[in-house]
C-alpha cells in the first residue's frame, strides 16, 4: 500500500457552492473516475489502480465531510446529488470532457446522480455492488430489517461520541475481520491489509456526518435515470451481498440499455478486495469487447 500512497497526488477544488473538495489522481491515459463507497476512498480500489493505471489515469475525490474534503456546516449539504455535483467539479478542474466511471456502494447512486447531470461525459459505467437507490429496502433481502435503518440512524446522530468510541474500538480490534468472516458480512478471501487500512481510517470520521450521509442515501431514489443510459454499464454483484443484494443489481441491468451483469457467488459487499483478479480480468473484457477508450479527451 505504501508504494501506491507515494505514486497518489492530492489535490484542490471549490465546487458548485464553494465547498472544498480534496481529490487524488494517479496514472496516466484516458480517465477514469473512481466513485467511492460511503466511507470508502481511492484505497477500497487499490487492486485496480494496480493492475490498470499504466493505462489508464484514475480520478477520485472525498465526499464532503469525509477525510480531506472539510464538512460543511449544514449537514442538510450533503444529499447525494451534492456528491455528484462535486465530482463533475473535480472532472472540470481535470479538463476531463469524456470519461468513464467506476461505482462502488454508495458510488453506484453517485454515478448514477453524476450521469443524470452530465450525461455527455460518460463513455461507460461500471458499477459494483450497488443500487440505483432506496437501499434500506432490499437491506439484507428484508423491508422489514431496512425499516429499522433511519431510526437508528436518527439515534446514531443524538449520540456520536458513543458511536465514535464504539467505532474506533472495533475498527482497531484485531478479531474484527475474523468477525466479518464468521457473520458472512466479508469473505475470507478478503485482503486483509487493504480492508484494514480502510477501517482503521473510519476511526477518524465524524460519525454524525456519516449517519447523516447514509439516512440521505437511504431516501435518494435514482431508477428514473436508468432508462436515459445508452452507453455500456457492467454491472458486478456478490452473491452473498446482504447489503446491496444480487436483486437490485438485476433491477438495475434490466433499466439500462445495453447492461451486462457479473455475479460473483462467493462475494459479498466487498468484491474489489475480495476477489480482485476475477475483478480485473472482468472489467478487462468489457473494455476489449466494446473498444472503449479509443482516444483520450481532455481539454488542452
């Protein structure tokens, strides 16, 4: 992980209304935007950086509120169309006029938030498990277990210091993947040193913007836009995501015009650390089979 972290540049942006937005690039050739998970950044997509940054140039940015990117000071600012909308500022401040995305969790409702605004920009979007939205009711397959979400997100917020302590002592737990493991919440083919650097920075997030963030993702609803999307999406699910569930992926492949879904069996909400070669030889064939990225576009 070192190694990557030397090769990753920070950078700057004011969006739309002013906010600052911090964002990392790496690689050179045409881009790619990395749409990160809640909570996530560009280390959740370490392994593709890896094998395809000699090809391509990957863009990714912190959700405001989240790491770099500084939390605003009304928490009613940060609605996923927000999100968005930062992202097509970090692609101007790029010069970026054509690109493809790459969706995570979260990251797939973002895109899908990005595509509606800016439909013109995307060649191409690949988005891993994730919904086009309204998450918490195909939460672990269950309405009923979705319902539960917003109040207890409601009451994360009246009690961060509590939620903060909890999280930095299971984020620093050294049984805690073995946990995930046991609850099938991960796979035991996860990597273990990206899926740890990426929990132990939970330790320093502001857990009443991320309850606030994830109960606005809970009411963004994006389907509409799905039948608007002409260009090829690759769609990949895990089997035994409880999460985001194999039926929301199918939802999604079904509105878009020109879907294709990848169903890994044994993965579960965190493919891109689970199973990456698979991953990455997938996400290889879709970019052979539609000859995407003839040229890089980008402004001058």
């Amino acid at each position: 992980m070192r190694d990557l972290e030397q090769r990753v540049e920070e950078k700057r942006v004011r969006s739309f209304d002013g906010a600052e937005i911090a964002y990392h690039v790496v690689g050179s050739g045409p881009p790619i935007v990395l749409v990160n998970g809640l909570g996530g950044s560009w280390r959740a997509w370490s392994h593709q950086i890896r094998r395809f940054s000699g090809e391509f140039r990957f863009i990714s940015w912190d959700y405001r509120g989240m790491y770099q990117s500084p939390i605003p000071r009304d928490r009613d600012e940060l609605a996923v169309g927000r999100h968005a909308l930062d992202g097509l500022a970090v692609l101007a401040a790029e010069g970026i006029t054509r690109c493809e995305a790459f969706g995570w969790s979260m990251g797939v409702q973002v895109s899908l938030e990005m595509f509606r605004a800016a439909p013109h920009l995307f060649t191409s979007l690949v988005l891993v498990n994730g919904v086009a939205g309204s998450p918490f009711k195909t939460l672990a397959g269950s309405a009923a277990v979705g319902g539960l979400a917003p109040p207890l997100l409601r009451r994360m917020q009246d009690v961060p210091r509590l939620v903060a302590a909890v999280t930095r002592h299971a984020v620093h737990w050294p049984g805690t993947v073995d946990l995930a493991v046991k609850l099938g919440i991960a796979s035991s083919t996860i990597d273990r040193e990206v899926f740890g650097v990426l929990a132990r920075s939970f330790s320093g997030l502001d857990m009443r913007v991320y309850a606030r963030m994830l109960e606005q993702l809970g009411d963004h609803d994006a389907h509409d836009v799905l039948r608007r999307i002409e260009v090829p999406v690759l769609m990949i699910a895990g089997g035994r995501d409880l999460m985001t569930p194999r039926i929301a992926a199918e939802r999604i492949v079904r509105g878009v015009q020109r879907g294709e879904l990848f169903v890994v069996p044994e993965g579960t909400h965190y493919i891109a650390v689970e199973y990456p070669a698979l991953l990455n030889e997938r996400i290889d064939r879709f970019h052979r089979d539609h000859g995407l990225f003839p040229r890089t576009e980008v402004l001058a």
